[in-house]
C-alpha cells in the first residue's frame, strides 16, 4: 500500500508508484553505499537514512510531489525518479537514481521522461531543473538527453557545489522537442 497519494504512471517498460514500506530497504540500501550514491547523497548511518526516506513520503504530503519508486513491469523495485523541492533547493528538479543491476537499460531515461511530462501536464508546471553533482558523467549525459542545459554552477547547502541543468520548457518539447522513449 502506497504511503503517499502519489499517482501510478506507466511507461511501456516501467511503473512509477507511490513509495511503500517494503521500499525502505531498497532506498536505504542505495543511500548507504558510498559509491552508489555519491552523486545523490552518501548517508552512512542507516537511522538517517531511512528518516530520507521519511522525508521523501512527507515530501509527497507537503507538496503533492515526489519521487516515485521505479518498478519494472515485472515487479523488481529498480530505482526512482520524480520531482523533488525540499527546503533550500533553488527550484523543483527532476531527479533520478538506479539501483545496483539497473544501469545501462534506459531505465533512469523512461521514468524522468515521464515523471517531467507528468509534471508539465499534470501539475502545470512550466520549468524544471536538474541538479547535478559536477563529475557526475552518466549524469549529465542523461541531462543532456534530456534535452536539459547546464546553466549555471552554486553551491547547495546540502550537497556543496551543484551544477544546474534547465530542461526545456512544455512549450519547447511540442514544438518538435523530443520523441518519447528516444
């Protein structure tokens, strides 16, 4: 059962849900694997990491958005992706992650393909971000394939020095932006 009231979205190969209990482990695996989750953000101690996860299904609570937990259609819980505006970020992003076996398939791709057009259609917004760790490779390629811009360098006070990566805008994408699933 979802802990959210998150909407279940569908892409031909994924679902995107509502975080639920049985997701904690998955989350807070990731999160306390240093390498895996430098990009995102290493939390080492495991009390801390499942209050993210908390934090994440508040987060849906205060404002009606999130990140969803990526399914695969055949029930393998594979990563998330959503939108995420917590206190001192500079303006809503879409984020992404993959768990451990999920990389390489497209996966991160689909779902913040569909969590940003969800987004734009559902919750009427008109411009959103990515921000990125500088080094982060993989991920700015996906940015970037996104049809996302960097735009600027700061400093985040949660994460230190960020890249800011602007997607298009819904206006951008009907105009001949993207194909979905490309």
């Amino acid at each position: 059962m979802s802990l959210t009231n998150a909407p279940r979205l569908e892409t031909p190969r994924l679902i995107l849900r509502g975080p639920e209990k049985s997701d904690a482990e998955h989350v807070i695996r990731f999160l306390q694997d240093p390498l895996r989750s430098e990009g995102f953000g290493h939390i080492a101690e495991r009390g801390n990491a499942w209050r993210w996860f908390a934090m994440n299904v508040g987060h849906w609570h205060w404002h009606g958005y999130g990140y969803f937990v990526i399914e695969t259609r055949e029930g393998e819980v594979a990563g998330i992706s959503g939108i995420w505006n917590p206190e001192t970020w500079p303006e809503p992003e879409v984020g992404w992650v993959v768990f451990d076996g999920f990389e390489g398939r497209g996966i991160a791709f689909e779902a913040a393909f569909r969590a940003r057009q969800w987004a734009y259609e559902e919750l009427g917004f008109t411009t959103l971000t990515s921000n990125i760790v500088p080094g982060n490779d993989r991920s700015v390629a996906l940015a970037r394939r996104l049809g996302a811009r960097y735009e600027r360098t700061y400093v985040n006070t949660n994460m230190g020095e960020d890249e800011l990566w602007r997607h298009p805008s819904p206006e951008d994408l009907a105009d001949g932006g993207m194909e979905a699933y490309a």
